[in-house]
C-alpha cells in the first residue's frame, strides 16, 4: 500500500444551493481555482498510473454498505443528514468521511497528518432518482496544524496526482470557527467537463 504524507494546501469545499439536500455554508476562503483545469497533466502517464491505482482501491465502495464497514461513516457537512454542496458552477456531491483517517476538527494539531493514495480520507456520492447513492469521486483531506505540527511550519505544498493543491478554510463539525486545511476532488469515477480536480461537477446531480 503507496502512503502519502504531505502538505496538502487545499481548495474551497462548500457553497450552497437550494434543494433540501444542500447546502450554503459560510466563512469559506476560496482561493483561484483556475490551476485546477490542466486537460493534459490529467493525461499524463503518471496521473493516469495513479487514477488506476485509486479506482482499484475504491472500486468495492460502489456497494454503498461496502463503504459504511470500512469506515465511511459520517456525512460532510452535516453529520447528521447527508447534504450536496454545490454553488452555481456545479455540485460536490455527497461527502462520506472516514473519520479515523481525517481526525477530529475538535483537536485539528492533533489530527491524521498522513494521506494515503488508497485511502481517501472521504469518498463522494451522486443520489440517483431511485435514492441510490453511486460513488462518483473521492477528496483527500489533511488539516493544516496537523501538516504543520508533522512536517514543520511553512511546509511547501505538495502534489498529489500531479496536482498542485490549492487551500481552503471553513467550519467543521464538532471544531471552533473556520479551520485552515488542505484538501483536492479527484472525479475518477464520473467526467467532469470542468477538469478532474475541480471540486464542482455540473454533471452530477444533487
């Protein structure tokens, strides 16, 4: 198993639209998402090696229950009710997350700082008209105290797929305020016309 530890200087997760099944959060930092649009490095012979290698290892959380007994467990975010996040360029889709691989927002110095490219630390869902939740991506996860508290602070940013990762800043459930991380979409189970590591997919639906 190919494990990761890096900085991960992520992108903006959530803004909201307007079915019951979304969600607009607030007090998100977003930063240019332009960087996230690179057609040819997606084609690259070693982001491809590395796309296989993921789908390989997620390929079994397709059966939604698959996913609940290996920990996916906690909807993002709102742990209480699934919810889409989505803004007017597209939807996230639905956030599980494996909490033993992220860690608390309660103690962000203190959470996971090793990412591992087999394991994502959640998987994303569309829900289809029948209520059946099909696995379209997958999102890595590491909060910035604990990259820093792990690698030092001012650790340079990393890439993972050969994507450079962006940073974002938001609320979590269960921490204080907005809480700085890192975090990349990777759309390796549905196309996404607006770039494979863009974090909203206007051809998923909520």
């Amino acid at each position: 198993m190919r494990r990761i530890t890096f900085s991960v200087l992520a992108l903006a997760a959530v803004a909201g639209c307007t079915g019951s099944d979304t969600v607009r959060p607030t007090n998100h930092d977003h930063l240019d998402l332009a960087s996230l649009r690179n057609p040819a490095l997606e084609k690259s012979a070693e982001v491809q090696s590395g796309i296989a290698e993921v789908r390989r290892a997620t390929a079994q959380f397709h059966n939604f229950d698959k996913a609940l007994e290996a920990g996916y467990t906690v909807w993002s975010p709102n742990p209480s009710t699934g919810v889409c996040p989505s803004n007017a360029e597209g939807n996230m889709g639905y956030h599980l997350v494996n909490l033993a691989l992220r860690g608390s927002a309660a103690n962000p110095a203190g959470a996971d700082a090793t990412i591992d490219l087999t394991r994502p630390e959640m998987l994303l869902y569309e829900k289809l008209p029948s209520g059946k939740m099909k696995l379209v991506g997958v999102e890595y996860l590491v909060f910035k105290e604990a990259w820093e508290a792990a690698q030092g602070a001012g650790a340079p940013p990393p890439q993972v797929l050969g994507q450079p990762l962006p940073a974002s800043s938001h609320a979590f459930p269960g921490g204080t305020g907005s809480i700085a991380h890192y975090e990349l979409h990777a759309w390796i189970w549905s196309p996404n016309p607006l770039g494979m590591f863009y974090p909203y997919n206007p051809d998923i639906s909520c």
